[in-house]
C-alpha cells in the first residue's frame, strides 16, 4: 500500500474537487455526483488504457540515475497531469479554432459543447500522430536484433533476425502501414493522415536521436546522466502519446475539460505509483514476460488510434484487450519461474 498512498489521498481530493464541479455546472446534488461518478470512470479507463506504459516506464526508469528517476516522478507528474491534461487540450483548441490559450480556457468554461465539437474534430491528427509514435515504439522493441528473449518465438525471431540485417526496417513497415491505412480514408482526410502520422514517425526519429546522442560521451559519470536525461525525454513523449487517445475520446463521455482532467490525472497518478512498484519490486525481472506483453499491447492500441478514422473501438474495450495480453504474458511468466528457480 506505501505505494499507492499518494495516489489514494490525490483520489479523494479529485473527487471532491469533481462533485463541487458538477455541482457548479448542474446546480444539483445529481449534477454533482454525476460528475463524481464520470470522473471514476475515467479514472478506470486512464488506468486500463495505460497498464502498459507503466511497465515500459518501468523498463526504462530502471535504467536510469537515481536524480533523473526522481524528476521524472516529480517533474514528469506535473508534465502528465497540468500538460497531457489540461495544456495539451487547450492547445488543440487554440490552432483549430486560431484563438489564443486563455480564450480557449474560458470557452472550456464557458461553452463546453463547442470546444469539445473543435477537440472532436481534431482526432483524425491527433490519432495518427500518437498512435505512429507507439507503433514506432511496439516495433523498434521486435525488430531489435539484440533482443535474445522471446515470448513468441515464430513471431519474434524472424522479427529480431530481420532487425538485425536490415537497417531501419521499422520505418520502412511504419510507412508502409501508413500508406495502406490512408487507402480506406476519403481524399481530403488521406493527406491530413499522411502528415500527422508523418510529425508523429520523425518525432519519433528526433527523440530516439537525442537520446542516442545524450549517450556519446568519454566521461562515464557524465554519460550516465546524460543518458539518464535522454530516457527522460523519450518517457515524456512516450507518455504523451498515451494520453492522446485517452484525452480525446474522454470528450465523448463529457464535454467538461475541467471533469476530464480530474479523471485522468487520478489515472495518471495510479500509473506512476505502479511505475515505481515494477521498478523497486523488480517486477520485470521476476516475471520474464511481462515486459513482452506490454509491447504487445501498445503494438494493438498503435493499430487501433490509427485505424480510428474509419473503424471506432470504444476506449473499454481497447483497455480490456491490453488488459488480457498483459495479464496472459504475467502468467505465463508464472510457468516460468519455477523452471528458473530450479
């Protein structure tokens, strides 16, 4: 429970701080325990939709300094919950409607039914930027050549043989899924596709450099921390595109951003406090394959954000199946453990 107790007490805050918004925006005691009860079901979701992102959060935080692990739990929580969700949906607003920050903010305010129609209309872009940045992650995981472990065998090892032999080869099939996707979208909303999966496949590119450039260095200490700084860059981005889908499609259940990003900030804060259990328990070591089943599923949730345009799947049941793959690769990891420790 130590872990848990941070985000227990920020839950008990947010739903009080939900009900007294209902209660504002309704006038009743039912507005307010409606509201109450949305912003725990978005809460569920956000936790459900982004199991998967605590597990690679806590592969990558092993590896990093103890200083950077500590801003990424203190600095990247701000990040998560004043900038995924609230700044990131106010931003959305700002370019499609051409207004600035705060004349966003009092229109979430104020008309809450039309800046949701504006972030609505912008998920064509937002889900073929997110959902290309995951699959870029999902498949630079199976088509690293170094990758000895394999869940799956005849589907991982001729993936990591082929990473090993031809370079960039994730690129390459990312662009080619984008181009097939864009196939079954009419004309007008194919090249917005094109382009917004475009920024999410070379943001991608620019993270992973940085991150790669951060570690050339002589002095090992100063490697280390600069390593450390460049896991902390790609955690952020990674954890942006997570929430992505989740923002947008929260405005189908309520048009209150205010709602919304109480919800998911409940969620959010679940998901580090699991981060930081997987890291000191060593969750991903005792259990071999659960870290495979992780990218399994943000493999699926990548291909469902994509084809979102033209094949909608609701946000529960794209939670329950990453929920099953996880839950399937940590019992198999189970059969496992005894051979192990044999």
């Amino acid at each position: 429970m130590k872990y848990f107790t941070g985000s227990f007490a920020f839950t008990f805050i947010g739903l009080i701080a939900s009900y007294f918004v209902g209660h504002y925006y309704g006038g009743t005691v039912g507005a307010g325990l409606q509201a109450l009860f949305i912003a725990s079901i978005l809460a569920v979701l956000e936790i459900s939709l982004s199991f998967d992102n605590a597990i690679v959060n806590a592969v990558v935080l092993k590896e990093m300094t103890p200083v950077w692990r500590h801003r990424f739990l203190t600095w990247g929580m701000l990040i998560a919950v004043f900038g995924m969700r609230l700044v990131f949906p106010l931003l959305i607003v700002t370019f499609a409607a051409h207004v600035n920050p705060w004349e966003a903010l009092v229109m979430a305010a104020t008309q809450p039914d039309q800046y949701a129609k504006l972030m609505l209309g912008a998920h064509l872009q937002v889900a073929a930027f997110g959902g290309t940045f995951l699959l870029m992650v999902a498949l630079k995981y199976f088509y690293d050549g170094s990758k000895e472990l394999h869940w799956i065998p005849f589907i991982e090892k001729p993936t990591a043989y082929l990473g090993s032999k031809v370079e960039a080869i994730e690129v390459a099939l990312c662009l080619v899924i984008l181009a097939l996707i864009s196939q079954f979208l009419p004309d007008h909303e194919s090249l917005t596709f094109l382009q917004a999966g475009m920024a999410g496949l070379i943001t991608y590119v620019i993270v992973d450099g940085i991150g790669s450039w951060l570690e050339a260095s002589d002095e090992q200490m100063k490697d280390v921390h600069r390593a450390s700084a460049g896991m902390f860059l790609y955690l952020e981005v990674l954890d942006a595109s997570f929430s992505f889908d989740g923002v947008v499609g929260a405005f189908a259940i309520t048009h209150n951003l205010f709602i919304i990003m109480i919800g998911l900030s409940i969620g959010a804060f679940f998901v580090r406090s699991l981060t930081i259990m997987f890291v000191e328990k060593e969750t991903l070591t005792k259990f071999t394959y659960l870290e495979h089943g992780a990218f399994y599923a943000i493999g699926m949730l990548a291909m469902i954000m994509l084809t979102d345009p033209f094949l909608h799947v609701p946000e529960w049941v794209t939670g329950l199946a990453g929920g099953v793959v996880i839950v399937v690769s940590f019992l198999w990891s189970l059969k496992q453990v005894p051979k192990e420790s044999a």
